[in-house]
C-alpha cells in the first residue's frame, strides 16, 4: 500500500475575516477585480449566529439564491479537484 501524503493548504491570510473584507473592497475599488453585479455574503459567529447579506446592482433575493448555489458548487468542484491531486493514480 502505498503511502498517504499530507498536504497543508494555506489561506494566504483569509482566515481574518475584516482584513479579508477590505482586501476584497480594495481590488474592486481598483478595477483588479469586476464590479459586482450581484453579491452574496453569508457570516457565522463564534455563537452560531447566521447573517447573510445580498447586495449589488442586481442583488434582489433570487440572484443571490442563484449566486449562493454557483459559489457552493465552485467550492465543491474545488476541493473535489484538489483531492484528485492527492490521490495517487492506481
């Protein structure tokens, strides 16, 4: 049997959630990433408590159910190719 590997991601500082806001702020408001159309912010607290906030030009409820639904299944394909890389082939 072979081997597992593993593999530390690293968050390159995400983790901090203002320090995180800001950043992303900051690349819109300096063209580096587009203008946002529709966006979705979902936030946990230490205590369990659920805030989740739609905004945009086009922010009304279903886009953001529809953003919200895309932005899962990109994270799902992400971690799915990411295991993928781990795996040895057979």
């Amino acid at each position: 049997m072979s081997q597992l590997k593993v593999v530390t991601f690293e968050r390159e500082g995400w983790r901090d959630a203002v320090r995180t806001l800001r950043k992303v702020a900051e690349q819109i408001e300096s063209g580096e990433l587009p203008l946002c159309d529709v966006g979705v912010l979902a936030l946990i607290g230490d205590n369990g408590q659920l805030d989740v906030y739609g905004f945009g030009k086009r922010g009304d409820d279903l886009q953001c159910i529809g953003a919200m639904r895309l932005a899962e299944q990109r994270l799902i394909d992400t971690m799915l190719s990411a295991e993928d890389e781990l795996i040895p082939a057979q």
